[in-house]
C-alpha cells in the first residue's frame, strides 16, 4: 500500500473524521442552502477521485466518493437541483467524480447530456475558469470533448504582466491548469508559451501569496508546478507544513468560508467551513506524485462495472 507522509496521512485522517461536516442534508435548511452547500461536498469528491488513481489508495478514497455520491441521494439530488438551476457547475462535478469511480444514474446522464447541447450551454455568461471547468466535467462524463484551449477571455491565456496576480487572478488561473491538463494527467494540453510563463513566475507569485498569508492559494500554486509538468516546489511545500494543526487540518485564509451558510453560535461548523478547502488542496499539494501523473488511467469501475 502506498505510504502517505505523516502530513498527508493526517490530512486524509482529518477529512474522514470530518465527513458528517461535508453533508448537505443535515445542514442545508432549505433549497438555496443545499445548492450552496453541494461546493463544498463537490470538492470533497473530486479531492477523493484524484487520489483514487493510485491503486494503492483507490477502495479508500472511492469510499468517500460513495459518501459524497450517498449524500447526493445518488443522483436525484443532482437532477432535482440542476432542474431548477441547470448552469451549476458542482453538480457536474460531482456527478463526475462519482461515475468516475463506478456510480451511475441513467436519468441525471441523460439529463446532463441535453443540457450539454441545448443553446444555454453555449451561452453561459460565466467566467472563463468555470466554462472550463464545466467542459472538463462533461468530458469527464463523455458527454464532450476536453478543453484544449484556455476558455475566451482568461486571465492565463492572456499572459498577462504578472505582477497583477491577486487572489482574484490567482483562483482562476491555478483552476484554468487544473482543467486543461485533467489535474496533471495531460500537461502536454498546456502551450509551451504557458508551461515557460509558469515556470518563470510561479515561485515569485508563491512568495506574495505566502507573504499575504493565503495558504490556500499557497497549495493550489503547488499543485498548479505539478499539473503543469514542472519541477517539484519542494521548499515550498515544507513552509507550508509549518501551518499543519495537531488534528491534521490546515486553517484557511481570513473570510475562506463566508459565502457558505455559517450558523450563529456554532463555531466547529464556522471552522469547518473557513478551513476544509484548505485542508483538500493542501492535502493534495502533499501527494502530488501520486495524483498528477502523465497519461493517468481512468480508475478502473468497482466491481467492473457502474452502480
């Protein structure tokens, strides 16, 4: 079996004592909180899926995806949610990571490969990383081909000057990598103009984040060098080892957390919320070599077949 280090270990040990947190049954109160509350659950799954393709690790992260697709009432969830709101990009997602490990619905693929080509689909008026990260997801489920390019108007695909990296810039453009190059399965999807303006800039704009505090953006540009096929941020990550809790978890940034409904007076809940994204990227800055890997297989089904 693989060996996780004893960071990554007790990250992955902190997710699945957290996992009641990443529901949404028990903590959305109405409709508009559960369509809120599928992000976090969304990234629950596709953290999980990632490290399922070391085979080593693939019953027990599978078995977080079957949690998370559980929560979902195994689809119809998804179908009675995308009814009413059919541009959200996590149900894609999360159906995504879960057919990836085995589970199906036939009425939500059917449904998601409509809506792939009705006249909204082409019409989204959403910003450049989550058109990508949409047509990612429906690749995901065969219902398109990858993208190959970075979506019209992204921050990335312009090169831009890089001294205007910000929080708001940086999100976008660690997610346009993440996409492009299936989380490091195909970095060759990346221009070679874009793979040298990553290498050059990618160290200088971990030391602003860093300096700024935003240990999450931190992870993500640790992840963005692996996605991307270039060399290890090795020291950085071990700076960033320096902020691990005792119990495993990585505390988000100030606000992480606030667009999410926080309930007054319960603060494991508040803390949860302002430090689970966090936790996952960290964790997966921490197993890198064995998520991000050129020409990762797709997880074989469980069973040998679809759920």
């Amino acid at each position: 079996m693989t060996a996780l280090s004893g960071p990554a270990e007790a990250a992955l040990s902190w997710v699945e004592g957290h996992l009641g947190q990443f529901g949404v049954r028990a903590h959305a109160r109405d409709e508009h909180e559960l369509v809120l509350l599928l992000k976090p659950l969304s990234e629950l799954a596709l953290t999980a899926s990632l490290l399922g393709r070391d085979p080593a690790l693939r019953e027990r992260c599978h078995r977080l995806v079957t949690w998370a697709w559980d929560e979902a009432e195994r689809g119809d969830c998804l179908l009675r949610v995308t009814a009413a709101r059919p541009e959200l990009v996590e149900s894609v997602g999360l159906y995504a990571s879960a057919y990836e490990c085995g589970h199906h619905d036939e009425r939500l693929h059917a449904w998601f490969a409509h809506l792939a080509g009705t006249a909204l689909a082409g019409g989204l008026e959403i910003p450049a990383w989550r058109e990508s990260a949409l047509r990612h997801n429906l690749a995901r489920l065969g219902l398109a081909e990858p993208p190959r390019a970075s979506a019209r108007g992204s921050w990335l695909g312009a090169l831009p000057e890089p001294w205007t990296i910000s929080d708001g810039t940086g999100y976008p453009m660690t997610h346009e990598v993440f996409y492009l190059t299936d989380f490091g399965a195909r970095p060759a999807a990346l221009p070679p103009d874009t793979v040298a303006y990553l290498a050059q800039w990618l160290p200088a704009w971990w030391r602003c984040v860093r300096g700024s505090g935003n240990h999450d953006l931190a992870a993500e540009l640790v992840m963005t060098a692996a996605c991307a096929g270039l060399a290890p941020m090795e020291r950085e990550l071990t700076e960033l080892l320096a902020h691990a809790r005792p119990d495993g978890g990585f505390a988000g940034p100030a606000g992480a957390g606030g667009d999410l409904p926080r309930p007054d007076g319960d603060d494991p809940r508040r803390r949860f919320l302002r430090d689970y994204h966090t936790t996952l990227v960290t964790l997966l800055a921490l197993t890198t070599g064995l998520w991000a890997t050129r020409g990762a297989p797709v997880p074989e089904l469980i069973g040998g077949e679809r759920t």
